[in-house]
C-alpha cells in the first residue's frame, strides 16, 4: 500500500511539474485546475508549492525536497481514502444494527427513484433526499 500511495503521488507530482512548464492553460486542464489541495502546516494548494518550488534556487533552504512533497502527498492521499472508507464503512454498519432506519432509508429511494420513471437519480436529487442527508450527517457526527 505504501508503495501505492508513493507510486501514486509521484505521478500525480510529474504531471503538475510537466503542467507547469507547459503554462498556466495545461494546469487549468487538469482535474482541479490547479487548486488541489496539500497539507502542510496550513492549507496550500499543491500546484503552488510545486510552482514556488521549481523557483527556487538549488541549495535554497526555502526549497522543498520532492521526497518531502512526495510525502506529503501520500499521506494526503490515505488520509482521503482511509476517512471515507471508514465513513462507509460506519453508515452500512449503523444501518445494519437498525433495520427500521435501514427500511425508512430504502423507501426514501424507492420513491426518489419512482418520481423519476425508475431512472438512476441524478446528483442533485441524492443530495436533496432529507433522511438519507440526516443519515450521512448523524454518521458523520458520531
């Protein structure tokens, strides 16, 4: 999984390095056009510290080491998928220990999902269904 994670953020680190000596039009292209988020001691957009890092000169103690950046990523990177899992994980649990929650959920989506001929419900329908929206943010407050 480490070497995943590594593996992962260097391409994701190549491609922002590539984007940035192509100009700004290349970074405006790709997935969050160039204000993807990193964390360090505050928060700052990767595209930017890969910016000021190509600026600065060998040898200056304000560049970063790509190993540190690397880093940085890959924790990024697990943090994301490991609190989201776990977020799932935790609401299929609930879910499962309370069948009377479970069964008002699956009605909520039934009749969602009823309303618009039997189709696939679109994004802004799911976000819009209160007890599914209660649910995620009960959840997530436990």
């Amino acid at each position: 999984m480490s070497d995943y994670l590594w593996d992962t953020s260097k391409q994701i680190y190549e491609g922002k390095k590539k984007a940035l000596v192509e100009g700004d039009e290349a970074v405006s292209r790709q997935i969050g056009m160039g204000k993807d988020i990193m964390i360090e001691e505050e928060h700052v957009h990767l595209t930017t510290v890969v910016r000021m890092n190509m600026e600065e000169e060998e040898g200056s103690e304000n560049k970063l080491d790509e190993d540190e950046v690397l880093g940085q990523m890959s924790v990024l990177i697990f943090a994301a998928m490991d609190t989201t899992s776990s977020a799932l994980a935790r609401v299929l649990h609930l879910l499962s220990i309370q069948p009377e929650i479970q069964d008002k959920l699956r009605q909520e989506i039934i009749d969602a999902r009823n309303a618009n001929g039997h189709k696939h419900i679109s994004y802004d329908q799911l976000v819009s269904l209160p007890y599914l929206d209660a649910i995620c943010r009960e959840t997530l407050r436990l």
